[in-house]
C-alpha cells in the first residue's frame, strides 16, 4: 500500500492539541505537515510561532493542498460543523470528539460513504487503547458476549485518590483538572456523560447499532460519599465507574453506564488513576484485558497520530458489525443487582426492587442491596438528579 503524503489542518490547540503536537514532533518514522492551526482564542499566548495559526475554519476547509482534518477542539457543535464541511469538500478527517460522535454516529457513518471519505476516531473511546481498531479487525467475526471498563479517566482518578488517599471528592477532582484530565465542563465527567458517548461509539463497533446515547442509562460519581467507600473498603472492594454492553439474546443487547464493586482478584481492580481497562468476553477467543491511559495530552495523543498513521496508509473503518446486521434489538428490559445508598423511602419506592438480600437502616445513613430492573432506572433518571443516592452494580449475576 502506497502511503499518502499527510498535510494537516488542525482544529484546536489545547491539551490534546499540543500533546499531538509533541508525539508528532518526537516520531521518528512518520512524518506529516501540520499546515494549519485554526483555534478560536485570539488572546491566549501560544507556545509556538504564531505563523502557523488562522481564527478563519475556512482557511482550512477551502485550502486544496489540506488532505487531512484533525479536529481536536471541545465544542461538539461546531466540531460537527466542521467535519462535516471537511467531509463535503472530500478530506479525510480523525477526531477525538466523542460527545460529537455519538450524537451524529449514523449521520457521520452516512457521509463517509457518502462523500467518499474516511472518519477515524481511535482517540475517542479509551484514548490510549486501541479498542475500536481491535473490534473492527479483530472481533470482526467473533461471537462477543459482552465489553465492560472503565472509559474515563477524571473519574478514575477521583476514586482511586478517595479510595487509595482518603482525598475528598472535590480535592480529587480539582487534581484531575489541574493535570488535564476533566473535560472543560468537569460535570460530563462525574456524571457519566462522557464515559456514556464512548460506550455508544464501542457499541456501534461492536455490536453495528447506532444508538441514540439518549436511550442510554448513566449514573455517575458525582453523589457518592465516604460512606459508600468505606463500605466497599470494608467488603474488599473498590468502586469503579464502569459501563457496560452486552448481549441479552442471540439478536438483541443491552448497554449502561454504572459504578461497580470490584473485588481484588478481578482484573479491574489495579486500573487505577488516569488507566483505562477493557474486558471483553467473546465465544473464542474468551476473556481479553486491554489497559492503557485513558486520558491526557499525550496518550490521546498518540492515538490521534495512530489514527493520522492509518489515514495516511487508506486505512477506514468498515463498519463490519453494522453490515453483518447480526443484532437488530435493543433492550432496557435487564435485571441488576444494585447496592443503593439512600435516606429517603420514599426514593427508594422508586427504584422498584424486586429482591432484597441485605438492608441496613443507621442514624445517618441506609442501604439496601436488592434485584432492579434496568428500564426502572431508566423510568426515574431525571428524579436521580435530585436525590441524594448512590447506585453500585454488584457485579452479581441475577
Ligand atoms: N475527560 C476524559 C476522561 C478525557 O477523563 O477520560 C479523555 O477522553
């Protein structure tokens, strides 16, 4: 295969921005012209040559010797503008827009075909992992049961500070900002947004549906409390926010975001800090562990230049999954076991449970652990947001 000769035009020059920058800089067999950076802030100090810059997209997206779209800014938006003006005027783009993704998944796929142009996104889910290339070429043709992990890294790193370092929740999170980690807007971190977009684009990977992340249950961190991490300390666990897609029947899947109770034996359990770790379980090749960082300039990064890489060689994603059209359903119709921490009885009405294995009612703090069904969940996420509670999928199978 004949290599392209790669001439960049870059949106955005943030975190990844620079990080991509750097791991361009220091690649010793790949070379490729960053041509142009188009940022929006036309005040902030940069730490190159302001020679290469433009505040105009269209200084990028109408220059002909462009060949190639890195689209790295956090408007989602306006990255869908600009994709999609890149895809029309016939160049090739990699992005690591995830809420962008997920939200146009199928309109994005459309286009590609459309207009005749690739779209790579590696950097968008696990950021480091290359799980999307790995369920395109290699799961291709595997029966894959299910894919759970942890797919973001602020909130890692959160739990792992309270959990290892007994560091409050917003020490913890100011930390994750301050070392580049948090999204501009931290709440779509905590609140399980981000890890849910990247859980849409998996799933269109490996399953070949498009969901609409809408449709999707999410619960974040953002209400856990010291009682919640004392508990799973005291059984031996650590609680990690992980989601989760997975096979219901032969055509149908379930997916959702949830924190979980990791015991010490499983493998989820040293994927500390900023790492992100995979599990898939599929039909032969059984049980596989990817781990890798999962946030930060240069590890997302270097996914972006694996991706600029690919670009370069013809590489394109098939979307092999979604034309072998196996699985043709979604359901929420999924039973769970949960630990729930709440105060209010009434909340926990709400929650529906179909089975009670352990309950505890102290002076300041109740929990139940019991058997939900996951369209109940569903039913009641706009009340979560105003409940004080606290959900943990067990793990458990029901
Ligand atoms: N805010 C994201 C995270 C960045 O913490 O995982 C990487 O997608």
């Amino acid at each position: 295969m004949t290599r392209e000769n790669v001439k960049i035009g870059l949106f955005g020059y943030g975190c990844v921005g620079q990080g991509l920058h750097d791991v361009l800089n220091s690649s010793k067999g790949f070379k490729a012209d960053i041509v142009r950076i188009c940022v929006k802030d036309r005040t902030k100090k940069r730490r190159i040559s302001m020679d290469h810059f433009t505040f105009d997209k269209d200084e990028i997206l109408n220059d002909p010797s462009i060949n190639l779209v890195v689209e790295l800014i956090d408007d989602a938006d306006e990255a869908f503008n600009i994709v999609t003006a890149a895809m029309k005027n016939g160049k090739n783009v990699v992005s690591a827009n995830k809420m962008m993704i997920a939200k146009h998944f199928k309109e994005l796929v459309d286009m590609q075909a459309k207009y005749k142009v690739s779209m790579l996104y590696e950097a968008s889910a696990g950021a480091s992992i290359p799980i999307i290339r790995n369920l395109e070429e290699y799961y291709d043709n595997e029966l894959l049961y299910s894919l759970r992990g942890i797919l973001n890294g602020t909130t890692n790193y959160i739990l792992t500070k309270m959990h290892n370092e007994g560091l409050p929740y917003d020490e913890a999170l100011r930390e994750a900002q301050h070392k580049g980690f948090a999204e501009s807007d931290p709440t779509l971190d905590v609140e399980g947004w981000d890890a849910k977009y990247k859980l849409c684009i998996i799933t269109g990977h490996a399953y070949g549906l498009f969901l609409n992340p809408d449709e999707v249950f999410h619960f974040g961190i953002n209400k856990i409390s010291k009682f919640d991490i004392q508990y799973a300390k005291e059984k031996g666990f650590k609680i990690k926010l992980v989601p989760y897609v997975g096979k219901t029947s032969e055509k149908t899947i379930t997916n959702f975001v949830l924190p979980r109770f990791i015991s010490s034996d499983k493998y989820l359990y040293n994927v500390d800090n900023e790492y992100n770790g995979i599990i898939t379980e599929a039909a032969f090749a059984d049980k596989q562990f990817f781990s890798g960082k999962g946030a930060g300039g240069h590890a997302t990064g270097s996914a972006v230049l694996s991706d600029i890489s690919a670009n370069s060689y013809g590489y394109r994603y098939e979307y092999k999954k979604f034309q072998q059209g196996t699985i043709s359903n979604y359901t929420r119709d999924h039973k769970l076991e949960v630990y729930l921490r709440y105060n209010d009885e009434k909340d926990r009405e709400l929650f529906g449970f179909e089975e009670v294995s352990e309950y505890f009612s102290g002076r300041f703090n109740k929990y139940v652990i019991g058997v939900v069904n996951l369209k109940n969940l569903y039913a009641i996420r706009e009340q979560l947001r105003d409940m004080d509670v606290f959900i943990v999928n067990t793990g458990r199978k029901v």
